[in-house]
C-alpha cells in the first residue's frame, strides 16, 4: 500500500466512506484531521482516517487499529455506555456491500 499524501484519506476508505454516507440519510458526518463521524439519533460511527500528519501516523490499517484500541481503553473508563467496541468494516468477497461484523 502506498502511502496515503498528508492529510489525505487512503483510497481505499474511499469505498467506506461512500457507504456509511448512504447507510442511514439520517446520520450527520462531521469531518476532523484524523477521523470522519458519523452521529446517528442511536449511534455514533468514527473511522479513522488513513492518513499521515506530521503529528500523528495512521497511514496503515495497524496504526489505525493500534489507535482505535487505545482511544477504547482511555474512554471506556469513564464514559462505558458510549465507548463499546471497535468493529472492522470489510467487503463481502461476492457483494458490494460493506459488512461490519463485531469483534
């Protein structure tokens, strides 16, 4: 995977992206340097961005998994009713649509 240019999204969240858009018209998204939000009425989406900035790396799915956890661990602690679990966003190999299956 290349490198995605600073403060850019990698191309393939493009994909993502486009998905949780249409997913629910209800949901507002908010873009931020490092995330993109997606604030439903039950709900609240957060990808991060695979980008990199001189301050912060997540320009690999590791990095960005890495710092999803971490993000998990510090808030869960005092907010556990809005911080409950990370879950991968993957394509069906036979579909065009997105599943996101719960770890």
């Amino acid at each position: 995977m290349t490198a995605p240019e600073q403060g850019q999204p990698g191309n393939g969240q493009v994909t993502v992206l486009a998905f949780l858009g249409r997913k629910d018209p209800k949901y507002k998204r908010i873009d931020t340097h490092a995330s993109i939000i997606f604030l439903g009425e039950d709900r609240v989406l957060k990808v991060k961005r695979a980008v990199r900035l001189p301050f912060l790396d997540f320009s690999t799915l590791e990095q960005r998994k890495r710092a999803c956890n971490e993000e998990l661990t510090v808030n869960r602690r005092f907010a556990p009713d809005l911080y409950r679990r990370i879950v991968p966003i993957a394509k069906e190999k036979r579909a065009s649509k997105l599943m996101a299956t719960a770890q």
